[in-house]
C-alpha cells in the first residue's frame, strides 16, 4: 500500500468505527428527573426585551386580548386597539391567543418603557412613538415564551413571567372590549381592571 492510499484509508476506517451506536445513558437519578417539573423550563434568557434593564420602572399593565373579536376571520389577525392615558413610566405585557395587530396610542405625558407581546398564534406591536423596548413572542414559531399568558385566568405562570421578564409583578390586569381598551384617564366609564398584580 503506497503512502497516499494509507491516510485516506485509516481515516475512513476510524470514520466507520465511530458510526455505531452508543451506549444508552445511564438512568437518571429519581431526583434529577424531578427537578425540572418544580420550574417551567423556560429558558427565560430568550423572553427579555433587548436593552431593557430590570426592574422595569413604572407600573406594569397586562392587557388581556381575550376571545377574537365578533367580525375577525380565521386565518387573519385581529387587531386590538390600547390607549394608554397614564402619566410617567410605564410598561405592557399584551397577550392573545390568537394572531393579534396590537395597535399602541401612548398620551404625551406617558413614557412607554417597554413592551412584550405573546400569543399562541403571531402578534406584531403597531403604532407611533413606541420605543425599540418591544418584543414579539410566538407559539406557532416555536419561540420560548409565545403563549396566551392568561389561558385558565392569572395564576403563578403570569407571575413568573411578569418577574423574569419585567424584574417585578404586575400593576393591573385589563380585558378588551370589543378589540379595544382605555388605560388611564377620569372618565368614569373607561376601562376599569380586572385584576390586580400581587
């Protein structure tokens, strides 16, 4: 065998060698295997906002998207309207289960510090003066928290999220109605919460 032939042969030799199969694990300890059921296993690295320091400051507002709208089509996406009247800092936690346009209005004396949005289905963030503090989750794209935070009501899930994604709980739930919420103001027939953080 000339020199040329033996490295090309020992180096598919060694190849082939390594193609079997390995040796199963070793079983797990008892313990080990019940370690992850106590958290959610979320990798919660991947759900910050970019560029967004905790605790976020300001109150904290989870808008629920609820049921879609009476007139949405399947297949589209909603679109959901959040007026936010509230003076000084705060942040919005959006979430629906279906595909969702979340149309934001913040009032000139509201500083928006972030926001994160999260469904089943997509969910894009739309309107003027936002801020780049935003993120878009998505179950469907198979991203780590998309999810419709408030399937089965607000419960230690949402807590969780509200702490590793905002540095704190949250403010105050609100419901849409009819596609739309109003956050903040005097007028006695706005929007009113439906929960309130811990």
């Amino acid at each position: 065998m000339t020199h040329r032939l033996f490295l090309p042969l020992l180096s598919l030799t060694l190849l082939l060698g390594a193609c079997g199969e390995a040796p199963a694990p070793a079983a797990a300890p008892e313990t080990a295997a019940a370690a992850p059921a106590a958290g959610s296993g979320v990798d919660w690295s991947r759900c910050r906002i970019p560029h967004v320091g905790l605790p976020v400051p300001g109150r904290l507002f989870v808008i629920d998207g609820g049921r879609p709208t009476p007139e949405s089509e399947p297949g589209r996406e909603s679109i959901r309207r959040v007026d936010v009247r509230v003076p000084g800092p705060v942040a919005l936690l959006l979430t629906a289960p279906d595909a969702t346009a979340w149309h934001v209005r913040v009032s000139p004396e509201t500083q928006l510090r972030a926001i994160f949005a999260s469904g089943q289905q997509s969910q894009r963030i739309t309107g003027q003066g936002l801020g780049n503090a935003r993120l878009t989750q998505s179950q469907v794209f198979g991203e780590p928290c998309g999810r419709y935070w408030l399937e089965g009501g607000a419960g230690p899930a949402l807590a969780e999220l509200t702490q590793e994604v905002f540095g704190r709980p949250h403010d105050a739930i609100y419901e849409m109605r009819i596609g739309s919420v109003i956050i903040g103001g005097t007028d006695p027939d706005l929007d009113q919460p439906v929960g309130r953080g811990d």
